[in-house]
C-alpha cells in the first residue's frame, strides 16, 4: 500500500524535516500515523525534540531520546513543528516552546498541535487570528485562560487548519495527521486523498 501511495505522484518534492515535540507522559496515540506516514508515504525526516533534549516518558512508559531541544537555533532545518499531548501540558510548569513555534512560522513552515499540545499554541498565541479546536472549548480555558483567539473556537471532533496552523483533540490522530501533512504538502493531493480515504474505512459500517 504504501508503494502504491507514492506512485500516485508524478514527482517527490525535496525530503522535508517535522520536528515533534515530546514532554513527559506524552500520548502514546497520538503521533504515530502522522510520524510514520510522513516518513513512509512522503520521504520525510522525523526528529525528536524534548525538553532540553532529555529522555522523556510515554503514558505507557515507553522513552524517547530527544535529538535536540526546544530552541531555535538547534532547529533550523525544520519545516514542520508538532506537539504531542501528554497531560503535563496542563502545568503552569510545562515548556514553553513559543520561541520556535513562531520562527518555524515566520519562515511559511506547519505548526500542529494535537490534545494537550493545544495549550502550548494557544499560550503562544497562534491561535489569536485563526480558526482551532481542542479538547472542548471549556477544557481550553481552564488551561489557558483568556487565551487570544477563544472566540474563534470550533466545537468540531476532528482536526481543525488555518494558514499553517493545525489543531485537534486527543480523539482524532487520523485527521490530524492528515491536516498536518496536506498543510506540509500541497502539491500531494493524490496521495493525501488516498491516505484520507484509507484511514475512513475503519470507520466504516459493514
């Protein structure tokens, strides 16, 4: 299958690198489809990046090793930044990885966020002029209070775009995965419709 989701397209781009972002008790869920797919289906580069580069844990306790830290300066050559829920987002402690979410932005790169990671874009204030979702517009709030943008909530189960910026609730992994990719990607329409189309019939009644 995944042959024959390349094959679908008459030329590859240049590999491009997504940075994904895991803290603590990071959703074991949450980033596989996107990680795998990208790698697999579009030739791209995933890298790891923790806090300060330090091991970090997964809910089912696997570890991930960070390749590099949250700072700019390690992460030139990303086109893609993406933050993995884990409920330490929730913390008045969590990292604050603003600093590189806006450059990556500023240079036309993707920005995601899915569940928790949601709160890191808010608090960043990516989500002050565009359309977003999360885990329901109350949870949002309680974490981030007042955050810029609140009234441009979208109360919807799936991942939500606007100009480079995607978000989604724990709950939709695959649309998220999708959005990010199609944001990374907008000359693969083939191929994401195949993806989108792959990833439904699960869901499917027999």
């Amino acid at each position: 299958m995944a042959a024959d989701l390349a094959s679908l397209e008459d030329n590859m781009e240049t590999s491009k690198t997504i940075g994904l972002i895991f803290i603590d008790k990071f959703a074991d869920w949450e980033f596989g489809l996107l990680a795998a797919s990208a790698v697999e289906w579009f030739d791209a580069r995933a890298v790891a990046l923790t806090p300060k580069g330090q091991p970090v844990r997964s809910i089912a306790g696997f570890q991930v090793s960070g390749e590099r830290g949250l700072t700019p300066e390690e992460n030139e050559d990303l086109n893609a930044v993406v933050l993995v829920g884990s409920e330490d987002w929730m913390s008045k402690s969590a990292p604050n990885p603003a600093p590189l979410l806006q450059t990556v932005l500023e240079r036309r790169g993707v920005i995601g966020g899915i569940c928790g990671g949601t709160l890191g874009l808010a608090r960043a204030g990516l989500f002050s002029d565009r359309n977003h979702t999360s885990n329901g517009r109350n949870w949002i709030s309680d974490y981030a209070p007042d955050y810029p943008g609140s009234e441009r909530y979208q109360d919807v189960p799936h991942a939500v775009a606007d100009r480079g910026v995607i978000s989604a609730p724990g709950s939709a992994p695959g649309t998220f995965a999708i959005a990010v990719l199609e944001a990374l990607y907008p000359e693969r329409s083939r191929t994401i419709a195949e993806m989108r189309s792959l990833f439904a019939r699960e869901y499917r009644q027999t």
